[in-house]
C-alpha cells in the first residue's frame, strides 16, 4: 500500500504542479510504473477544476466561469497535454481548446452539476485512455513512440488494471449526477479515440508518434465532454 502512495505521488508530480514530500523520492523505475495512477490524478485535477468552476459560477457568467476553471486546470498541469492537437497544426490546439471550451459552456449552462461531473469524469477516462493505448502498442512501437521522460515502454497488464479501477471509480461518482445513457455515450467516444491513436500511432514515425501519444489525453478528454452534452441535449 505504501508503495502504492509512492507511486501514486510521484504521477501528481509529474502531472501537475502539486508539491510532494520529500520521502516520495524517485528513479527510473519507479516513474515508469507510475503512469498506473495517471487517472486517479486526472481524477484529482478533473475534481479541483470542478471546485473552481462551482466557485466561479457564483461569481460570473457561465463562459466566464469555464475560461477561469481552463486557465487554472493548464496552470496546473502545465499545460502539459496542450502540444498534442499541435499534430493537426497550430490551429489544432485552437479548436481543441475552443470545442473544449464551448463544450463545457453548453453543459454548464445547461446543468451546472453535469458540468461539475463531467470534468473528473473526462480527465480520469483521460488519463486511462493514454495507459490503454500504451498497452495496445506493440513493444517496439512503443519504445519509439515513447516521449523522453517517464512514459513506460509499453505498459503492463498491472498498469492496466490499475487504470481501469480508476476509471471505475470515476464513472461511479459521476453516475450519481449523469444519466446512464450520457455515461454510455462519453464511454463509446472515449474508446473510439483511443483505439484511433492507438492505430495512429502506430503508423507514424517517432516524431509524429510521440505527438500522437500527447494527443490521446486532450482528444479522448474531449470526446467525452462532447458525448455527454450531445445526450443531454437531445433530451
């Protein structure tokens, strides 16, 4: 359990801006192994934009209120997912962000709790998608596709488990404020973008696949805003 918290610790590091004690350490192996907990902590960042959205929303308009919860969720992350739509050029990362943005909008004026939801809800399924599409690889497509830094070569069938708990845990709690169609409609568009990348990336060279394997998490996280305010607003 205790290395588990190391683990878990060193994925809030590497993925956000979040101080940790000084005992979690680190090496080579460790950080590898740590890309398990990447969902739990999308789950976390996912959560504390939530709380700023519900905070801002009391304050300001709805679009105002979403474009402060992104500011502050790339402040946190350091806008560490954002080069990935960069693959479809400058004007990607645009869109991403605006569809992000307008997606959120929609939700929150719409339902504000579905809203607050769906923010753990996209980053958890996220974050998963990125373990996924790391276990789909084949070894040596992964190694080349890899990013310098901690990305496992290929992740492991522990990782995935791991990663799929806590996108469990995340489907549950947004279950008590999404409707069960609008959870089964974000699960379908989270899966096609993984598999997508997944097939992408393998296509690519190493430098297109290492942008690829960036884009899983913001596309993925993306789809699953869109999906469930598609559901919501058909019905």
């Amino acid at each position: 359990m205790g290395h588990e918290l190391r683990l878990f610790l060193i994925a809030l590091r590497l993925l956000t801006r979040v101080p940790v004690p000084g005992w979690v350490g680190v090496n080579d192996e460790w950080m590898r192994a740590s890309v398990r907990h990447f969902p739990g902590v999308g789950l976390l960042i996912g959560g504390l934009g939530a709380l700023v959205l519900w905070a801002a929303a009391h304050l300001w308009p709805a679009l105002v209120s979403v474009l402060l919860c992104m500011a502050f969720m790339a402040w946190l992350t350091r806008g560490l997912h954002h080069d990935g739509p960069a693959i479809i050029g400058a004007a990607g990362l645009v869109f991403v962000l605006a569809l992000k943005a307008a997606a959120l909008h929609g939700l929150a004026t719409r339902d504000l709790l579905a809203a607050l939801a769906v923010l753990p809800l996209a980053q958890a399924w996220s974050q998963t998608a990125t373990v996924v599409v790391l276990r789909l690889l084949p070894a040596d497509d992964a190694a080349q596709a890899a990013r310098p830094g901690p990305w496992p070569r290929r992740a492991d069938g522990l990782a995935l488990l791991v990663a799929l708990v806590w996108a469990g845990l995340a489907a549950g709690s947004a279950a008590f404020f999404l409707p069960a169609d609008a959870l089964l409609a974000a699960a379908a568009a989270c899966v096609a973008v993984t598999l997508c990348m997944a097939r992408w990336l393998v296509q690519r060279s190493q430098d297109s696949g290492a942008a690829a394997l960036g884009a899983t998490q913001p596309f993925s996280e993306l789809a699953t805003c869109l999906a469930v305010l598609a559901v919501l607003a058909a019905g």
